[in-house]
C-alpha cells in the first residue's frame, strides 16, 4: 500500500467555504477551490478523501470550474492498465473568481433597483390616472 499525505481543510478553510456559498457558489465548488488553493494539484480521489465530497459531487464541481476556465486538468497515467487520472489544479486566482461573482452580484442588483424605479414610477401614474 502506497503512504501518502493528505492535507485537510482547516477552521480557515470553511469560514472561506461559507463565504463563497453567501456569494452564490455551491457549497461543493466553494469546497473544491478551498481545497485547490492549498495545494499546487490534486487528483479527484484525494479532493474526495480530504473534503469529504462524494466522487459525483467532485465531478460537478470540477465541470462548473472547467467550463468557466478556473481550472487545468491534465492526465497522468498510472502504472499498469486503465484510464489515467485527471489531476487538477486551479488556473485562475482567487481573486478573478471573487471578482467574476461580485459582478454577478452587481449585476443582479442593478436589475433589481431597475425594477424598483420602474414600479415607483408606474404607481406615481396610477395614483394620478385614479384620482381623477
């Protein structure tokens, strides 16, 4: 059996979990980059054995940051037969993540105060159109 070092999420890292999933972010992503922060890279077996996530919940997790570019893959070959492992590792910095939901968020509250001028401004017309 082959002995290797598996480092776990620390108080640190789940007070930055936490923050990420109020942004919006799956509390499995947020989980997977917590974890792809502290460490240079990462198979998807060691992500699942050091957060606690289930394989499919890795795999989800990993796709969503594939499909936005914060993460590289690459395949490494294990010895013998069978399929090489995908090892991960985090392409974006942290910051451009942060970044990509607080324009989301910003986003989001500019449509909403839209609406908002848009209601009050529709019910001054009602009020004057009613009280004729």
């Amino acid at each position: 059996m082959k002995n290797s070092e598996v480092k776990m999420l620390d108080e640190n890292d789940h007070i930055f979990i936490k923050a990420l999933s109020n942004l919006g972010m799956s509390r499995n992503t947020a989980t997977t980059i917590a974890y792809l922060m502290n460490v240079d890279e990462a198979s998807s077996r060691e992500i699942e054995i050091s957060t606690g996530l289930r394989q499919p919940e890795v795999s989800l997790a990993m796709r969503l940051m594939c499909n936005k570019s914060w993460v590289n893959i690459r395949p490494e070959k294990k010895p013998g037969k069978g399929r090489p492992m995908k090892i991960y590792s985090l392409a974006a910095p942290i910051d451009e993540i942060i970044s990509y939901y607080e324009d989301q968020i910003y986003k989001e509250s500019q449509v909403t105060i839209s609406t908002i001028k848009k209601l009050k401004v529709m019910s001054k017309q009602v009020s004057i159109t009613s009280s004729k």
